[in-house]
C-alpha cells in the first residue's frame, strides 16, 4: 500500500474519532444546528424588512450569504478542535502510533466539513420556511453546495495551521473571529457590493466569498440580475475564482500545516 493510501486510511480512523466525539458532545451539536437558524431568522425577519434589491426577493438573496458566513464559521472548528487535542495531549497519545503525520489534519478537516453538511442541510430547511427556493435543476444545486463544502475544507486547512500554530483554543476563538468577521460582511454576502462605497466596493468584489456566494446564488437560480453587470472579473466567472482560491489555499496551507504538526509533536 502506497504512503498517500497509509495517510487516507489512517485519516478515516481519526474521521471516525472526530465524529464520535461530535455525537458525544451535545453542545457543539447544538451549536452546529442553531447558529445557522439563528442567522437566517435573525436576517429574514429583523433586517430583511428594511433592505431592499431590487430585482428579486431578499429571502432568495439572502440565503446563498448566510451558507457562505456560516460554512467559513464552522471551518473554525477545525483550528478549535486541534488546539484542544494539543491541551489535553491527545495528540501525544497519536504520536505513539504507527501513523502517518498527515492523517490527524485529514482527519480533523474531513470530520469538520461532515459537521458543516449537516449545518448546511440544517440553513437549507430554516431557508425553505422562510420563503427560499432553489429554482434550478437537481445537478446544479448539488454543485452549489458542493462548492460551499469546498471552500470551507479549504478554510479548514487555515485554521488547522493557526490551531498548531497559538495551541490555545481561546486564542483560536479570537483569531478566527477577526479574520472571519470582516471577509464575511466586507462581501456581497447580505447585501449587494454595489451598495457599499469605494474601496469597500473594491474589496467586496475580489472578496472570495462574494464569489463564493454569487456562485451559489446562480446555482440555485437566485442570482440577481443586475450583480451580473459588475466588471469585476470575479463575479462574472465565480466558480472559476473560487476554484483558484481553493487551489491556492490547499497548495499552501496543507504543507505548512503538516509542517507544523510535525514541530509541534516533536517538542
């Protein structure tokens, strides 16, 4: 057996250890399932009566904005999860094994986007109640959402470097909301870019996650008709500049982070 297919089987054991642990812990559970309710609730209802685009229902809008936020949140717990293990010296107990190096983060970050599918399936059911509707083809939704899963595990090999980096979960707590607050509202993810002034405007438009979630509007036929006009290159073929950053991150992050995973259990 080839060392990539050691790392992969060695990775679906700790998948399975992740998802047993999520199972025994209600709050996370809890936390996976409500956060995402609780945003669309929050959005629909509180400020969707005061903003307006024009040209579709801001329900419809809305929704593609609430998946991309709440996927790159629970991308986080990829950089929480780990730096828990480093406290309590799970990850000492995993160097006594006969595993590959990289089978802890594939573990970590698969187990982490299984979480946020079930988040996912979760916004998709609180979107349909209130008033979302996917009005493309079966295909072109699947790749919608399967485009959301990848961006969050590209962002889970992010965190899973801060997570070995700083090895404190509250330190992880509070990196990963200050990276992830701004690049989920500086977006056109609850409302369109072209409201937001100058250079906002600019950032909002080459933001991946504006990308992330045109690409996700217009898969599930939610697109308004006028984002189309932007010039920016990124909106006009978002798959595309997802896909390049999704690229970019993993050729990145997954060596620095089995680097770092390596200095990190070899203290």
């Amino acid at each position: 057996m080839s060392t990539l297919a050691y790392a992969l089987a060695d990775g679906a054991v700790i998948v399975k250890r992740n998802l047993i642990k999520t199972r025994r812990m209600p709050d996370v559970l809890v936390w996976t399932t409500t956060a995402p309710i609780m945003f669309v609730l929050l959005f629909a209802y509180v400020f969707g009566g005061s903003i307006k685009v024009p040209g579709t229902n801001y329900r419809e809008f809305l929704i593609a904005g609430i998946f991309a936020q709440n996927i790159i949140f629970g991308a986080s717990f990829t950089g929480v999860g780990l730096a828990d293990d480093m406290t309590k010296g799970i990850i000492d107990r995993f160097r006594s094994l006969p595993m590959a190096r990289s089978a802890v983060l594939i573990g970590r970050t698969v187990s982490d986007m299984a979480n946020n599918s079930i988040a996912i399936a979760v916004m998709s059911i609180t979107g349909l109640i209130v008033g979302w509707r996917i009005r493309t083809s079966i295909p072109e939704a699947a790749g919608g959402f399967l485009l959301l899963l990848l961006f969050s595990y590209a962002i889970s090999w992010i965190m899973a470097f801060v997570g070995l980096k700083v090895r404190r979960v509250e330190v992880v707590n509070n990196a990963a909301f200050m990276f992830i607050f701004p690049l989920t509202f500086i977006a056109n993810t609850f409302v369109p870019s072209q409201n937001l002034p100058g250079g906002l405007r600019t950032f909002a438009e080459w933001n991946p996650v504006s990308s992330l979630a045109q690409a996700a509007r217009e898969a599930f036929g939610n697109a308004v008709p006028y984002t189309s006009a932007s010039h920016a290159w990124s909106l006009n073929h978002p798959v595309a500049y997802v896909l390049l950053w999704v690229a970019v991150i993993l050729a990145i992050f997954v060596p620095l982070s089995v680097r770092q995973y390596a200095r990190s259990t070899s203290v």
